[in-house]
C-alpha cells in the first residue's frame, strides 16, 4: 500500500516550491551514468549523497531510455530496482519515484515503497499503466512522447494535443489532477528543433494547472548545441534547467543535485528580491 504521507507532502512542496529530483540508474548501460550504482551499497551512498546536496525527490530507473539501448525484461527490471527501492524506503524520509513504462514493474515498485510513476512513455506504451497508477493511488509523471520524430510536426502543438489525451485517459481511469505532473519529453522522439521548441514552449504546460517537471541533464541537444561531450555538458544543463524554471517548472531531473541546488536558490533569492520591491 502507498505511503500516502509521503506522497502528499512532495505533491504540496512542488506546488509551493521548486525541487530538485536526483537521478538514480541501477543500470549497466545508461548514457551518463551506467554501471555506477547497480549493487545496494552503491546506490544507498549516491542517494543518501544526493539528499544531502539538496534532492528532494530520487528518481530510481533500473531500463536505460536512451536511444539504442537493449530493451530488458520485466524480471530483469524487477530484480534491479525493488530490492533498492525496498532499502532506501526504509533508510529515508524522502519520496522515491520509479522510472520504468511497464505497468507490473510501477506497480511492484509503489508496494517497495515508491510514491512517484515517471512513465516515459506518458501512459501509452503498456496498456495497463493508467489503471496501476489509479489503483496504486501513485503520484504519476506524464511525459510527451510521440512515438516517432516528425520533423513537420509543430512540436508545442502536437505536445498539447498529447496531454489533451493524457488528461482524457486519466480522468477516464479515476486518476486526480492533483497527482499529476507533466514532462515535455525532451530527447524522446523530437528532432534537435523540436526540444528546444518545447522547452521555450512550457508556458503550455504550466497552464494545465500541473506541475511541470523537466529533465534536461547532459543531453544530445546540449551537445549538438555547444559540441561538448556527455560529461562536459553541466553549463549547458544549468542554462537550460534555468530557463525552464523561468517558464513555469517546478521539477528538475538532474544528475548534478550540489550545482542545480545552488543555482536554484540563488534563481529563488532573486525572485523573491523582485517580489519585494
């Protein structure tokens, strides 16, 4: 069953405030980060890490989403991820989310402990996730993912029509607003034009009435934008992210939580310095 405080005080703080969410892969083959944190040890020691340096959510993903990668099976997936989200559900206070698109892994994951569904694939890619997150009671990150890059496609135009659905399919399944957040999907299924279109589109978003989580952390278009190289894309990443908070996000997914904290409370200093005169 869902530990519904749990749940309830990180959906209250992402309305009342920017968080950072701390990317946790228990993967062999994630494009940043594999093979780093996949035994127990390892990965309670980058959470617990990452916590301290400022995380208010973990994000733990056991199938890398990069392009290309091997798809895993369901007992492989399982196998990776609960027996962590198991641990550090009991090692923690902090709300964990479980990155996955198969139904049968969310829903193993909320019984471990987890509180957040960040589905990829925004409840289309396993027929059966709209119904586990209703009947989990699980908090659910709704990404934009079109299947397939359309480089004719008006990127901002096609992603509301996507959540239009998104919000159809929810409130036919029983799934609360309150517990929904949105993802423009930036790096799936989107030519380099059409992710920095969503991000200087999330205006569109922030009008649902939703949170808005983003992650941006080292990816391609970074890359193809400033020729850097996956682990020299941190000023890249923080432009971006900083960006995106100016246009309504409320989540960021980082790899960096210590420099994505600083550059959020120096952004929240200098808002709340606006506000005052």
């Amino acid at each position: 069953m869902i530990d519904v405080a749990r749940r309830d005080r990180i959906l209250a703080r992402v309305r009342a405030e920017p968080v950072i969410m701390g990317i946790l892969n228990v993967t062999p083959d994630s494009f940043s980060d594999g093979g780093r944190h996949t035994t127990l040890e390892a990965a309670e020691a980058q959470a617990m890490r990452m916590l301290a340096e400022g995380a208010a959510v973990i994000d733990i993903g056991g199938e890398s989403t990069r392009p290309g990668a091997a798809p895993v099976s369901a007992a492989e997936e399982l196998a990776r991820v609960i027996p962590v989200i198991r641990h550090l559900s009991r090692q923690m206070d902090a709300p964990l989310s479980i990155d996955t698109v198969k139904a049968s892994v969310a829903r193993a994951a909320i019984d471990a402990g987890a509180v957040i569904i960040n589905d990829v694939t925004g409840m289309t890619g396993d027929p059966e996730m709209a119904a586990t997150v209703a009947d989990t009671g699980a908090a659910i990150v709704i990404t934009y993912h079109r299947g397939t890059a359309d480089e004719a496609v008006d990127a901002v135009a096609d992603m509301r029509a996507f959540f239009d659905g998104a919000f159809e399919t929810a409130a036919r399944h029983g799934i609360p607003k309150e517990r929904i957040w949105l993802d423009p999907g930036v790096g799936f299924a989107k030519t380099i034009r059409q992710n920095l279109e969503v991000i200087a589109g999330l205006e569109t978003l922030a009008a649902y009435g939703c949170p808005v989580l983003v992650g941006l952390s080292r990816k391609s278009f970074i890359g193809h934008v400033t020729g850097r190289a996956v682990n020299d894309r941190l000023a890249g990443t923080l432009t971006a992210h900083l960006m995106a908070l100016q246009r309504g996000a409320r989540v960021l997914r980082v790899h960096d939580v210590a420099e994505h904290t600083d550059m959020l409370r120096l952004y929240q200093a200098i808002e709340e310095a606006g506000h005052e005169n």
